[in-house]
C-alpha cells in the first residue's frame, strides 16, 4: 500500500472517528488504535487489508462503487481511491 492510500485512510479514520492521528502515510501504533474503531471490518485483518478496508468503506458511504468490503485491493478500489483522492 502507497504512502498516498495510507493518508487517505489516515484523513478518514481522524474524519469519521475522531482518531486525531498524524498523516503521515506510515501505518504506526496510533493509526493501528484508530483502525480498532472500524466496527464494520474484521478483527483478524492485518493493518494494510484493513487500511484498504477503511478506503473501501469509505467510498461506499461516499456512493462510490469499491466493489465488496474485503479488504483486497483490486480494481473497484484502485477506481474508487483515485475518485475519493480528488
């Protein structure tokens, strides 16, 4: 995952949870903590799928086809994050 996608997640985590962390595009011990508050992604995700997670989500709730909530970076989401990142 680019350092541009992990500010994107970043933004959304401190938009939408108030996570108040850094972006900075590095997956750190307070990024992790704010993924924690995700609810709709699984627990037994490692920190990059629910990063993509949270990017799908997100333009989910924005009416953006990112296909399924899985975490899996396909072509739906590398669609959906470039109309989010504009």
């Amino acid at each position: 995952m680019n350092t541009d996608a992990i500010k994107l997640a970043q933004s959304e985590l401190n938009r939408l949870f108030n996570a108040n962390i850094k972006v900075d595009g590095i997956a750190g011990k307070n990024t992790k903590i704010a993924l924690h508050k995700v609810t709709v992604l699984p627990t037994d995700w490692n920190t990059d799928r629910k990063l993509v997670g949270v990017i799908q989500y997100v333009a989910t709730m924005e009416g953006i086809d990112a296909g399924a909530i899985d975490g899996k970076w396909g072509p739906q989401t590398e669609s959906a994050y470039t109309e989010l990142s504009y």
